[in-house]
C-alpha cells in the first residue's frame, strides 16, 4: 500500500538536496527511479505524467526533484534506496555523506543564533529554563556519542577521572545527604549529575549541588547506566528484565531480553553495554541496543553481583558475594587475577566498584568500608571504614573529577536513614 508524505523534510534533508542537485540533474535519469518512487507513494500517477511532460531529461528531473522537497524524511529515504538499486550508487553515496555535514552546519548555525541570545534566555520563566536547561543537556549528551562513536578526544573534564593520588591523600566528609530509600547502586549521566538507584522507588537523579533535579519510577530496580546519549539503562533482578528510559526518564523498551536475571550493569564506547546476569551466571557483553554479542561464563561463577569496566585496559571488573571475590577479566573471559582479600582480612559481601587513573575502589558492604587496589589487583589500603568515617552498609560507588568520593549505603537499620556520602580527597 501507498505511503502517505504529508509532513515536510528537514532543514537538513533540504540542504542535502540542495548541495547536490546539480551533480544529480546532470548524471539521473528519473526514469530509472520513478517506479520504486510511486510504489512507495512518494510520487503518484499524475506527478509522474508531469514530470514526464516535460520536455528533457534534465527537466524531468528538476521537476522531480521540486516534488521530492515537498515531501518527507521518508521520501528521501525511498530516493536514495532507489539509487542504489538502480545502480546510482555514486549519488547515493554523495546524498548519504552530505546529509551530517549539513546537520552539523545547521547544528552550529542554530547554537550560534541561542548563544547571541543569552540575555533573552536568562529572562525565561522557570519552565522554559527548565526545558532550556534539559535542551542543552541533551545537545551535550548527544556531541559525546559522537565523539564516543567516532573516536575523537573530548578535550573536556571527563566527570568520572581524577588524577588524584588516592594512596597519599586524606578523606574528608564534604557532605552528607539523606537519601528516600536504599541505595542499590550510582552512575554518572554524560554531564556529571548523579543517577542512584533508590529500592522500592526507582531513579532519583542528582544535580551536581546534590540538588534533587527529578526521578522516575522503576519497579525493584538493581542497578543503572547511562549512555553517552544520556538514556537510562535499569536493570531489575526480580521481575528479570533491562529497561531502556530516555534522557527524561521516560520508558522506551525492554532490552537484552536474552539475559536472564540481570544484576550489574556497566558501559564503556569501546566494548558496548556489560550485563551480568545469574541462571547461568554469565557476563554478557551487548550492543547499546541489548543485542548480545559474547558471553563469558566461568565454572567458579556463583552469584555474579556488579560490574565495572576498566577504562584504561578495558578489563571487566565483576563482584561476586557467594564466593566473596572480585573477578578481573579479559573481554574474552581470560581472567586476569581474583581478590578476596588481604591475608586474612577476607572480603565480605563486596559490592560496587569504580576505577581512577591509578586505583580500583571497592566497596566491602559486610565489611562496612571501602577498600583500594592498584590495576593488578593488589591490596593498598583501607580507604574508608565504618569506624573512621561512619560507613554503614556501603553499596554503590563514585570519584568525580574534583576528587569528591560518592559512597551510598543500602542497610536495615532502624535508627539511621540510608546516607549518600561525598568525601572529599586533600593532597
């Protein structure tokens, strides 16, 4: 059946015609096209006699190309397919690598007309600075993955790496913030607010004020990570599923649905989305879209807890509290070492990690601290203790670019609220 094309192309979409129309009036022949073109409702019977009407072959298709600009997304999508089948590759191919360039000089074009416009903005009322504010958000979040799917250097403050010396310095408490519920587990989103997972009620997120900036419902959720896009990826152990939320906390699809009882979740550009998941306990490396590309099982696998992916090896770091060990492996499975502990000091229950330029952190929640490692998986220090710095229950943790340590706790204490800690480090 016809498709309808009522609604108008974009500004880019245009462009990109416009760019290489003349190329396209002098190598086409719309004859070629124009069937696959009114199959696909782009064109119907009475454009085609029009354009046929006239009196040559460059005519016919101007006249086509006039047409096409009226019409859809959609429509220039069926135009550049049938190119392609009709061996037109080479404008094809000119339409399809003119297309971003064009986005990209609209993109600037447009953020160098808001930019002259700072003083109107600033006059905004509260909701559409609030909208202006998420607007720019999503802007920054979507130049990372580009930068991330293209490979470039982002020249700014990654809000996840400290050069810090961690083993030298000092700790101490910046800030103490009460938190609804439980914390099940931290991430950062692309800009460096903070996303925690609260039990029973789902992801509350954090400006960097440690202001509360909105939340969204998610039921028994387990963990979160946030794409370079700035969506949501939550898992739930207990109703056995991934859920995909975009930048607002809106909820898109379920996801890796291959993955039975997903537990810790990790994201780096490089290796793609990190699943683990128990029934078998297996690490699952995934496409940002869910889709499961390897597995990694391992017989002294017990109870695979969370994950953390190593940025400057690309190792997986896994906690596992059956066993009370922390895992470190290669992204085909080849384990690089094990830790449980220093001596006879033992793991107990250990639960988030989160890796600097020089350190692994580990939280040991049964223990109630927080331990460092090196990259080879030796023991430094203790960091941060119950005794010291009042840590109970420890679960999820974080290191900012500042220095700042980002420790929640998750306990049944009946006597204290669940805590998210922000220690601050002095050299």
């Amino acid at each position: 059946m016809a498709q309808q094309h009522s609604t108008s192309m974009t500004e880019a979409h245009l462009a990109t015609l416009h760019a290489c129309r003349v190329e396209i009036e002098k190598g086409l022949d719309v004859e070629h096209i124009m069937g696959r073109c009114r199959q696909e409702g782009v064109i119907t019977k009475a454009i085609q006699d029009q354009i046929r009407a006239q009196t040559t072959p460059m005519k016919k298709c101007r006249e086509f190309l006039d047409i096409l600009e009226t019409r859809n997304t959609d429509a220039f999508d069926v135009f550049v397919t049938a190119l392609k089948e009709e061996n037109y590759e080479h404008l094809a191919s000119k339409l399809e690598n003119m297309l971003p360039i064009q986005s990209f000089t609209i993109a600037k074009s447009n953020l160098k007309i808001a930019s002259m416009k700072t003083a109107t903005l600033k006059n905004l009322k509260a909701e559409e600075q609030s909208v202006t504010q998420s607007s720019i958000a999503e802007v920054e979040a979507l130049c990372a993955q580009l930068r991330s799917d293209l490979g470039f250097k982002n020249n700014q403050v990654n809000p996840t790496t400290t050069s810090l010396d961690l083993s030298q310095c000092s700790l101490t408490l910046k800030q103490k913030i009460e938190l609804p519920n439980s914390c099940r587990g931290l991430c950062f989103t692309p800009n460096g607010e903070i996303a925690v997972v609260i039990m029973n009620l789902g992801i509350v997120i954090y400006r960097k004020d440690f202001s509360i900036k909105f939340k969204f419902k998610v039921d028994k959720p387990v963990n979160v990570v946030c794409l370079p896009t700035g969506e949501f990826i939550v898992s739930s152990r207990e109703n056995n599923c991934v859920k995909l939320f975009d930048s607002n906390g809106q909820y898109k699809e379920d996801i890796c649905q291959q993955v039975n009882c997903p537990i810790g979740l990790a994201y780096n550009h490089q290796l793609g989305l990190v699943v683990t998941g128990c029934n078998p306990n297996s690490v699952y490396l995934c496409t940002s879209s869910g889709e499961v590309t390897h597995t990694i099982t391992n017989d002294e696998f017990k109870l695979l807890g969370r994950v953390h992916i190593n940025p400057y090896n690309l190792h997986l770091l896994v906690s596992e509290n059956t066993t009370n060990t922390l895992h470190c492996l290669k992204k085909d499975g080849t384990q690089v070492f094990k830790f449980k502990g220093q001596g006879d000091d033992k793991l107990n229950d250990p639960r988030g990690i989160f890796v600097t330029e020089q350190h692994i952190l580990l939280v040991d929640a049964g223990n109630h601290r927080v331990l460092l490692l090196n990259h080879k998986g030796d023991f430094i220090k203790v960091l941060l203790t119950k005794q010291q710095h009042d840590l109970y229950g420890p679960t999820g943790i974080l290191v900012d670019s500042t220095g700042n340590i980002l420790v929640g706790e998750s306990h049944r204490a009946v006597d204290r609220k669940d805590l998210l800690y922000v220690f601050k480090g002095n050299t």
